[in-house]
C-alpha cells in the first residue's frame, strides 16, 4: 500500500506536477455550473456558456492526447462539458430556441 501511494506521489501525474493541481483546480468550473443550476434561466450568459462547451471539448481532446493520458483532466472537463450542455439547453429554452416536450404534443 505504502509503495503504491509513493509511486502516485512521484508519478508524471502525481500531486507533484501541474498535471494534477491543474484539474484539481478546473474542477471549479464544474461546481460553478452546479450551483447555477439553481438559478434562473435569464441570467445564463449563452456567449460564455458557449464558450465554456468549446473549452471544455479542447481540453477533453488535450487530455486524452496528452502523454501520459491525464485521465483526471478528462474527467473534469467531461464533467465540465456535460453542465454546461444542461445550462446551454437551460438558456436556449428560455430564450426560445428549443420547444418544450409539451408543445410538440398539443401542436401535433
């Protein structure tokens, strides 16, 4: 057990590096877009919404690219990119890009 926490300690991702403390600190982005969730649809910005989707695409493709693969990376910003979807489809509804279920069903 000892051995196996000394080899992630000295490991090229370990918490030694910016391979580690990076994610860590992109994690951010994920619980920012959580705790937005709770907010009202108006005040998502579908710009930086947007821009955050892009972002968090590169960085997904970065991290599986990257040598060694950086598997936390990819799961931040796989994390990252699948809130802010959920707040960019929040703002298109709310700004009427996007019909509701509901509205199908009574136009057909």
């Amino acid at each position: 057990m000892a051995s196996s926490f000394r080899a992630f300690l000295n490991s090229p991702v370990g918490p030694k590096t910016t391979h580690f403390w990076g994610p860590v600190a992109n994690w951010g982005f994920v619980l920012a877009g959580l705790v937005d969730m709770n907010k009202p649809p108006e005040m998502i910005s579908g710009n930086m919404t947007s821009a955050m989707c892009v972002y968090s695409a590169l960085f997904m493709r970065f991290a599986w690219m990257v040598q060694p693969r950086n598997y936390l990376l990819l799961a931040c910003h796989a994390s990252n990119e699948t809130v802010q979807l959920y707040q960019l489809s929040r703002w298109a509804r709310a700004q009427g890009y996007l019909s509701e279920k509901k509205d199908k069903a009574t136009s057909q």
